[in-house]
C-alpha cells in the first residue's frame, strides 16, 4: 500500500500526518488528492519538532503548540508505566527457613520475616540467608605432631547461622573464616599431642579439644553462626609407613587383649583364693576352740575322777582300762585275745564285718565258737561261748570286774 493513495479517499492514510493546505491541519492530507510523494526533509522536520514537544520545548506556531500537548499525555503515560514497573519490580518472597537481611544505599536496615515482601528498587536490597540449614565445612592436611611424626588428619565441621546480619556484615566472609580458624585449631590440638595417640585411643580427646578451641575462637568475633558439631572422621601415616604403623597397632591391640585376659584371670582366681584362706583360718579357729574345750573338759573329768580314785584306787583302774580298751577296740577290726596260757587268738572282726564271703563269715564262726576267754572265777573258766563280738568281750570284762570289785568291799 502507498503511503499517500491519490484521490479524497487516502486523506486519512498518511501516518505522518501532512498537508499542503494552508489552514494546517495536522490531522491528514485532506488537500493533497493530486499531491506526489511526500518530501522527507519536511518529515523529518516534523519529527524533530515532535521530539521537542516531548522535552517540553514552545512552539512558535499552532502545530508546535498541538505537537507539544500530545507529547505532554505520552510523557505522562510513559511515567506512568515507569512507575508501575518500578513498583511492581519491589515485590520479592522470603523462603519460610530463610530471613531477609535488607540494606539501604548499601547501609543495614532490618530483617525480613519469611513471605511475600515489596522494597523500593534502586535504594534497598536484599539479600536471604537460610537460618536453618545444617551447614558443613571440611578441614584437612599434613600435620606435625609432638613426637615429631607426620599425620594425615581429616575432619568435619557442623554449623548453623542463628544471626543473618553478624553472618553477612561482621566479617569479610563468615565461611572462610571459620575454614581458618577451624584449620588453626586442629592444627594447635594435634601438635601437643603424640602420633600414636591420636591414631589410636586420643581420638576423641582431640575432637573434644578442637571444638572447645574452635569455639573459643571464634567467640569474640561474633560471626552470628553456632558451631553444632565437630567430627572427626580419619587420622593415618603417610602412606610410606603405613604398614609398619598397622603393625604396630596390631600389637599394641593384642597387648591390651592379654592383658584383659589376664586381669580376667585374676579376678577369678583371687576371690577363690581368698575364700579358701578364710575358709581355713575357719576352721583352725574352730578347732582351736574345740581342742581348748577338749582340754578343759578332760582337766574337769579328770578333777571330778581323783577324789573317786584315792576313796578306791584299783576300782577306778579297773573302769579306766576298761573305758579305754572299749574305745580302743572299738576302732579296730582285729582283736587278739590271750586266755593267759600258751595259745594266743585272733578274731578276725574285719571277716565279720564285710558280709560279702559266705565262706569267710562260717570260719570266722567256727574259730570264734572255738574260741574261750577267761575270767576270774574259776568256774565261769571252763565255760564254752558259741559266739563272741567286741561288745560283748567288753560287757564280760566289764562284769567281771564289777564281780571283783564287789568281792573286795565284802572282804573289807
């Protein structure tokens, strides 16, 4: 389509809006039916003076001054527009574990509370940090130790971020410093302390002395983070010595493993052992104390005996021999009996006894049946006993000398 098409039909299809009429109406070419194409020096002019109306610029002829009112409504909706962007550009969100630190011309300002939020753009900014996340750091290296040994630590630093404006604004950079610091730390801990004990039982004394270290560190400097947990994770030799250093721990471990053992050993042994003894220091006193009764009830018998003894001297050595003999014979399984002549018996009490040889026990009868005991009557001499038995030698001694003993008073 041509910019100006001929004829009263194509006066309202010139975009730039010009005319050769005199009145000048800038709304179309209402007179330029039979007018060529347009000239573009007097579009550009035109251009020009419509640039001039937007800087607010006056106008010497009725055109400019037209030209200036319709620049003035664009400026005014351009601002408009300007505004609305500007507005709706402040609008940002705050994640619910995150907290908004807001500067203003690069100054702190305050804190921003998890949600939507508006700012002015251009003068404050914001920057979130998240207060609840577990944060990790990781210290490693090649360290020397008191012994004068070289040791590979690693180890693992746990923190959280509890003051978003101290984290961001104390310090150059809160991370880098606790890396720092935490590296100083292990450093100092594994310096005052001996290779072997931070390979093998120390390893938990060197954790609990790094974080109380790292702690103390970073305490007056108020970085706003909290220091949660400090792991550490491994400690071995240089590769080089690597195998004797496991050498070493292995014997070290079975050293600790005999020794359990053998403390084991001892407390078992131990409390037997003292058992035993207190058992026989028991019984030494027990029978310590039963011989010293013993004694003085043999010192009360005897005192109580001895005014029997001098009232009748050969009755009373009568009954002690026979006392005696009875408690004697009473222990044995053999008695030898002399009749006070040339033959001298046996009874073999042990055969009588046992019961187990049918053929034992009848010639132990038959030696017993012809056995003969004396006695001191004379009468009572020749008598013959079919069987005989301890106890009953001993009731005959016993009667006999009862028999004695009554003759003699009768005879006094």
């Amino acid at each position: 389509m041509a910019w100006n098409q001929p004829g009263n039909n194509g006066q309202d299809r010139d975009p730039w809006g010009s005319s050769n009429n005199q009145g000048g109406n800038s709304g179309g070419n209402k007179g330029g039916r039979d007018q060529g194409p347009p000239d573009l020096d007097d579009i550009f002019r035109k251009l020009s003076k419509k640039l001039g109306g937007l800087g607010g610029g006056k106008q010497s002829d009725n055109n400019g001054q037209r030209g200036g009112g319709s620049g003035g409504k664009l400026v005014g909706i351009v601002a408009v527009a300007a505004v609305v962007i500007w507005a709706a550009s402040g609008f940002y969100t705050i994640k619910e574990a995150e907290r908004g630190v807001v500067t203003r011309f690069g100054k702190f300002s305050h804190l921003v509370e998890p949600g939507l939020n508006w700012k002015p753009t251009f003068i404050d900014q914001v920057r979130a940090v998240n207060v609840e996340a577990v944060r990790e750091l990781a210290a490693s290296g090649v360290m020397l130790t008191s012994d004068e040994n070289v040791v590979r630590v690693e180890m693992n630093v746990q923190y959280r971020v509890t003051d978003p404006e101290r984290y961001l604004y104390a310090v150059t950079s809160a991370d880098d410093s606790l890396r720092q610091a935490t590296d100083s730390a292990l450093r100092g801990v594994i310096g005052r302390s001996t290779m072997d004990r931070i390979l093998t039982e120390g390893r938990t004394v060197v954790r609990s002395e790094t974080q109380r270290e790292l702690d103390e560190t970073i305490r007056p400097y108020n970085m706003g983070i909290t220091l949660l947990d400090v792991n550490f994770q491994a400690a071995r030799p240089p590769e080089e010595v690597k195998a004797s250093f496991d050498d070493a721990i292995a014997a070290r471990e079975n050293r600790e493993q005999y020794v359990r053992e053998a403390e084991a050993y001892s407390n078992e042994v131990q409390p037997r052992a003292n058992g035993q003894a207190q058992r026989i220091l028991e019984e030494a006193r027990a029978y310590k104390e039963r011989t010293v009764l013993e004694a003085q009830g043999e010192v009360a018998r005897f005192a109580l005996l001895l005014p029997e003894y001098k009232a009748a001297p050969q009755i009373t050595k009568e009954r002690l021999y026979i006392e005696s003999m009875e408690r004697v014979l009473s222990h044995t399984r053999k008695v030898l009996v002399n009749d006070r002549g040339n033959s001298l018996m046996v009874l073999p009490l042990d055969q009588l006894m046992r019961g187990g040889q049918t053929s034992g026990n009848q010639g132990a009868q038959k030696t017993t049946n012809l056995m003969k005991f004396p006695s001191s009557d004379s009468s009572a001499s020749n008598e013959e006993t079919s069987s005989y038995s301890p106890s009953s030698i001993m009731d005959q001694r016993r009667a006999n000398a009862l028999r004695n003993d009554t003759q003699r008073a009768g005879r006094e």
